[in-house]
C-alpha cells in the first residue's frame, strides 16, 4: 500500500471519531395538575438550560395527567419545562391538517389550549433531572 494510502485512510479512522459525543439522558415519570386536576390531553417538553446540550430537548404525551419518557428522556442536569394542555369543547370539526381537497375528510372533535403561557411559551418552570431513574417527578400548576 502506498504511504499517501496509509496516511488517507489514518485520517479518516481518526477523524470519525472525532464526533462529540452526546449528553446523558434519564428516564422519567411524572403527574401534572392544572388548578387542582389532571391535565386530560397535552405536551410537556424539557429544555436543557445548558445552551451546549439545548438541541437535545424531549418532548412526550400528557394522557390522563400522566406522562413518561423510557427512551431519550430528558438530559441530565437542569431543564427548563414548558407544559401543554388541551381541553375538548365538544364541539366537531373537520380534521383538514395536511389533507388535500381530495382525500377524505374525517370529523373530529375539537381541542382548545387552556394552559396559560407562563407554563409553556413563557415558562420559567425548572427541574434538575438525575442520572437514570426520576420517578414521580410531579408538576401542579
């Protein structure tokens, strides 16, 4: 092999391992409350406040007030968190997001935003999140 070879490929084999590697990130579990009861349907994200890590963000399901992330939960360290909630008006719609005029229109009902932004958009909600397990980590708005 040729010494401009051997130097090629030396480079590349150390350069691939060049990435950074990625931040640690926990399990979690929770409960969240709004003015006393269980949010019914929505979000919550956690934000890591560590601008290095803040791309690394998680985002689950809120059903029945109950939320949980197993896989690529949140990272360690503080997070910022924004909740979501979402309420029926019993009202029916027809569900038109990304359909064309024509596909099948499905009805469905219709959900409101209720949490107000000091929980989500404006949220100054933090949590310190441990290395593996965080049960019970409980938000009561």
């Amino acid at each position: 092999m040729p010494l401009s070879r051997f130097c090629l490929i030396s480079c590349i084999t150390l350069l691939a391992g060049c990435g950074e590697a990625p931040p640690t990130r926990a399990t979690i579990t929770g409960l969240v409350t709004y003015q006393g009861k269980p949010i019914e349907q929505g979000d919550i994200i956690f934000q890591p406040t560590d601008k290095a890590w803040s791309k690394f963000y998680a985002q689950g399901k809120i059903i029945n007030g109950k939320y949980e992330f197993v896989e690529r939960g949140p990272v360690v360290g503080t997070n910022r968190v924004e909740v979501h909630g979402y309420k029926r008006t019993g009202k029916k719609r027809l569900d038109l997001a990304g359909k064309n005029l024509s596909e099948k229109v499905e009805v469905m009902e219709e959900v409101v935003p209720y949490i107000p932004p000091e929980f989500n958009e404006a949220s100054t909600l933090t949590t310190e999140i441990s290395p593996g397990e965080n049960l019970d980590v409980n938000f009561n708005l």
